[in-house]
C-alpha cells in the first residue's frame, strides 16, 4: 500500500467520505442530533421523511456543493502528536523516524486502544419540496471509515517488527557474515540495523498472534434518490411523515479483519489504486483487476434502502425513527480472504511513524506475515443502523432535541457500540445560528461538538463550520480532531 495515498486519502481527500452520525451535514455536526432536525437532501442516509418537510424559509428548492466532513479519534496518541502526523503527510513532509524507545512506547501505548477515521463528502445535493406532491432529493456522497484496535502481540508486532517478543531468535550481520543471537529488547539502534532477519522457535498461528485484534475499514460512493411527503394530518395538530430512500453503492475499499480465541475472520476488497502487496496470490486471483487513469477503480457494487417517519405535534414537538442502509454490496475485484497460517519469521523492522494503516502493507505480500487466497467475491451486508429522536421548538430562535442511533450489526464501516446525543439550535439574529450538543458512544468517547451557521438573504444563502469535539482543545489525552464545512448551500 502505497502509505502517503492512503494517509492523504483519509485526512485531506475532497473526494472521499464517511460519519454515519450526520453524514457530511454541516448544519448538524455541532448539535449532537439530527433525526428530525434535517430537512431537504440533508435528511439523505439519515431520516427521508425529512425531505417531505418544509423548511423554516419557505424555499421549495435547494442545493448544496462540496459539503465535508472528518472526525479522527485515538485513545492512544496525545492531540499534539496526532495534529503532527496530520501535519506532516498533509504538507508532503517526511515524518520523524522513531527511535527504539518510540516504537516500544507505541506498541504499549496502541494495545487495546481504539483508533477510528470518519471521512464523509457529499459532493452535490439537490432537492424539491411542494405541500400538494411532497418531497424529492439526489445526492452523491462518498464515505470513508476505519477502525481498529490491536491485540498485545499484534501490536507489538507492528511496531517492533522482528525485535518483538515474540521472536526469540535473530539472523545477525556482524561483518563478516551472518550469525545467530538471542533477541534482546535492549539492543541498541546501531545492532538493530544489522539485524537481517527475526525467527521464533515455537511459532503460531496467525489467529493466535492477532487475537483481539479488530480491524476494519470501507470507502464507498452513495447516490441516493429519496421521496419524502405527509401521509395525514396537519401540521397545527397533529401530522405523520413518511420517506423512503433508494440507493446505488459503488464500492472502492473493503477489509474486515477480526480474530478472537483462536477464530481468524478477515477479508479484503480494495481498489488497485492502492497498490497493495499481495505477493503470487494476485496471480492466480480470478477477481484479480488492474488501475487504469487516476481515479481509482470500483471494486464492488450494491443496492440499499433506508426508511423513515416523523409525527410533528402542534407544530413544534417532533418524534422521529429511522432505518438505515438495509441492502448490501457484492464486492467482486481484488478479493481476498486470509489464510490462517504459521508465523516463522519476519525481515519487517517495524513501524516508523503513527501510520499505522498504511505500516500493514509490509505485513503483507509473499515476505509479510499476512498470507491472502484470492476469490472471485464475497457479499457483504451494508453497515445497517436504526435511528430515534426527537426535538422541540421553543419559541421562533431555539430548538432542542436528542438521538440515539444503534448499529444493526457489525460490518465494516458500522459504529461499535450505540451513539447518544442531544443538543440543537439557537438563532439569537435571523443571519446566524449556534449549536451545540453533547455525544457518546460509537467509535469514539464523549464528545461536546459545537457549531456555527451563517444565513443570507432570508436562507437563500448557508454556511458554517462545525466540530464533533471541543473537548479537544482544551485537553491532550484521547482527543478527538474534527471539522465540518460547507459554504455552497443555496435555496431558491
């Protein structure tokens, strides 16, 4: 895997996407909810019934273009040294190489630490709303997630390389040739780079050696065309909304990869513009495929559906439920799945930097610990999440509410545990509105995100920018880095 592409890919790619939360909704990232708080081709992925829902300026059609979002969290890492690996692979500077003591610090530091990405960029939106035929919208919206969390061993591993414990033996060059030595911890950096090669007397297995190691991550494309309209009632009283949502999926990256006691589950379905080492087995691969041009290549294709309703109660009380991402993706280039085989050696020196996605291409290929069979593909289910909320309307300039959203299961690009928010909006002026919130659970721990939108000519005209977590600056430990921002929002 070519490391500076995928590096570059999640952090600062205009072109990518994820964060099941709001989506790339920047006029939700700071409340905390969003539910029943979205409206025209904002509610996509989220709540379709939103779309049949007037919005506050009675403007039937809007737009959007280049709205973003991105969240990264680490219970590892302090914010500083997340902020200059950031830094670095953004400005296309080298980063700094560890010294031994780094490495060892880090495969401590990373072992049962969670370390998760959301990336989420809709590129166009559009949508149409009148009372008498109800709603429609079109988006186009790319999302890129990872998650992992590593095991002792598989941690050590990949910072370590071949001076792991687990390695008991080193191939030595000590000039005048190569010799045998037992692996000591302690070695100095100059005897470290004259070791040629590690090996263990008393090997395992790879699901042995990964064992409570997670990890997963998935980049796909949505274009999703939903409907949304009032089923009855009327909005002074009591009114009920329904919307239904349909959605194609290309998909450009694919890999689940979970091993506990002693069961390996791992698979992999990921574009050839990333270049990843599979060593001979790409050559006898029947779903093997090869880059052409420099958008990366698709690698799977799917279909999903999301529903959704909202009551809205004397016209400020509204009570709404979701389903989400039902459907799946068949994933039919460059699929792999992972032999589950003995580990003997390795001539990998380990990690040199917090890159840890793009570090397991060297554990991969014909040299790497990692050994891949190649199959013609594999159907996976969509990361599918239920959604409840509800929000109130106080007076003309604020509204409250909450949400809670449970993954459906445990796919790749899925949340690990239940999300819990509340938060809303307060518009002090007609040309600004402030939000805030507070969240929990998912992929990351608490978080305070926070926001500001600014509102021209009557809402013909929004833009902001918001964050998942302002804890972060105000803390180093565990940080949550996040930005969301659109500027290209227009009503007609």
């Amino acid at each position: 895997m070519k490391s500076r592409f995928l590096l570059l890919a999640m952090f600062a790619f205009p072109v990518f996407a994820i964060a099941q939360q709001e989506y790339s909704s920047f006029t939700s990232t700071g409340r905390g909810g969003a539910t029943t708080f979205v409206t025209d081709y904002q509610a996509l992925g989220i709540n379709p019934a939103g779309v049949g829902m007037a919005n506050p300026y009675g403007k039937k059609m809007t737009m959007g273009f280049t709205e973003f979002t991105f969240s990264l969290h680490s219970q590892a890492l302090t914010k500083q040294e997340l902020r200059s690996t950031i830094g670095s692979y953004v400005k296309g500077e080298n980063q700094q190489t560890f010294t031994q003591q780094q490495k060892i610090d880090a495969a401590r530091e990373f072992t049962d630490a969670g370390f998760a990405v959301n990336v989420d960029f809709g590129s166009f939106g559009f949508s149409f709303c009148d009372p008498k035929i109800g709603g429609f919208a079109f988006r186009v919206n790319d999302r890129f997630q990872w998650y992992s969390k590593l095991g002792k061993e598989a941690s050590e591993l990949l910072f370590l390389g071949f001076n792991a414990n687990y390695f008991d033996s080193l191939v030595y060059n000590n000039g005048m040739g190569n010799t045998v030595i037992a692996n000591n911890p302690n070695m100095s950096q100059d005897s470290i780079n004259n070791v040629v090669l590690g090996f263990t007397n008393t090997p395992k297995m790879i699901s042995q050696l990964l064992d409570g190691t997670v990890m997963n991550m998935s980049w796909t494309r949505e274009y999703n065309l939903s409907y949304g309209r009032k089923v009855f009632g009327n909005d002074s009283t009591f009114a009920l909304y329904g919307g239904v949502g349909v959605k194609l999926y290309q998909g450009l990256a694919y890999m689940d990869v979970n091993a506990s006691n002693g069961q390996l589950y791992a698979f992999s379905s990921i574009s050839p513009a990333f270049n990843i080492d599979y060593g001979t087995a790409a050559q006898s691969n029947p779903s093997s495929v090869t880059q052409t041009g420099k958008i990366p290549k698709p690698v799977g294709m799917g279909y999903g559906f999301d529903f959704g309703v909202n009551l809205l109660i004397k016209g400020k009380l509204k009570i709404g439920a979701a389903m989400s991402n039902m459907g799946s993706i068949t994933w039919d280039g460059n699929v792999y799945t992972m032999k589950d085989t003995l580990v003997f050696d390795t001539d990998n020196p380990g990690a040199e930097n917090y890159n840890i996605i793009g570090q397991f291409n060297d554990m991969g290929g014909d040299s790497g610990l990692f050994k891949w069979d190649g199959v013609s593909e594999k159907k996976v289910s969509l990361p599918t999440t239920y959604r409840f909320g509800a929000s109130m309307k106080l007076g003309k300039v604020a509204e409250l509410g909450f949400d809670v959203i449970i993954p459906g299961n445990d796919e790749a690009g899925n949340f690990r545990k239940p999300i819990i928010g509340m938060g809303g909006d307060i518009t002090p002026i007609r040309w600004v509105r402030f939000s805030a919130g507070f969240m929990t659970g998912g992929n990351y721990d608490f978080m305070i995100p926070l926001g500001v939108t600014f509102i021209a000519q009557d809402g013909r005209w929004e833009g902001g920018i918001a964050s998942r977590d302002v804890v972060t600056f105000f803390t180093q430990n565990g940080p949550t880095i996040s930005f969301s921002t659109g500027f290209m929002r227009f009503r007609f």
